[in-house]
C-alpha cells in the first residue's frame, strides 16, 4: 500500500513538473524577445518547478535558498 502512494505522489510530481517545463519553454523564447511580462512569469514558474524537485529530494526551504544563494553569486548577481 505504501509503495502505491509513492508511486501516485511520484508519479503526480512528475506531471506537474512535465507541465511547468513546457510552460517554460514557451516563455523563455518570448523571454528573449524581451518581453518583461513573460521575463516575471518565467521566474514564478521556475520558482515552482525549483519548489516541486525540493519536496521530491526532501529538500527545506531554507536549503533551498542557500542553493539560490550560491547560484547566483556564480551567475555574478
């Protein structure tokens, strides 16, 4: 019984994040043309998929923002 909630949890993660993938596919090529509207989006949407892959990996919000932390000190931001 545990292995099918797992499974059902797993399996609607990845969805969710198939879903938030494709939506920001599509705005990154709009991204690039500069629109600022689709730039904002863009970013709430990968905040969810960044949200989505921490629960799976067990990850806090705390830890997740150390990880945002280090990226973009090495993106130079």
């Amino acid at each position: 019984m545990m292995f099918l909630f797992f499974l059902s949890t797993t399996l609607n993660f990845i969805f969710k994040l198939a879903k938030l993938s494709k939506n920001a596919h599509g705005l990154a090529k709009q991204y690039k043309q500069k629109d600022l509207e689709a730039q904002e989006e863009l970013k709430e949407v990968e905040g969810k998929i960044d949200k989505i892959v921490a629960e799976l990996y067990g990850i806090t919000d705390e830890e997740l923002e150390e990880v945002r932390k280090t990226l973009r000190g090495l993106k130079g931001e």
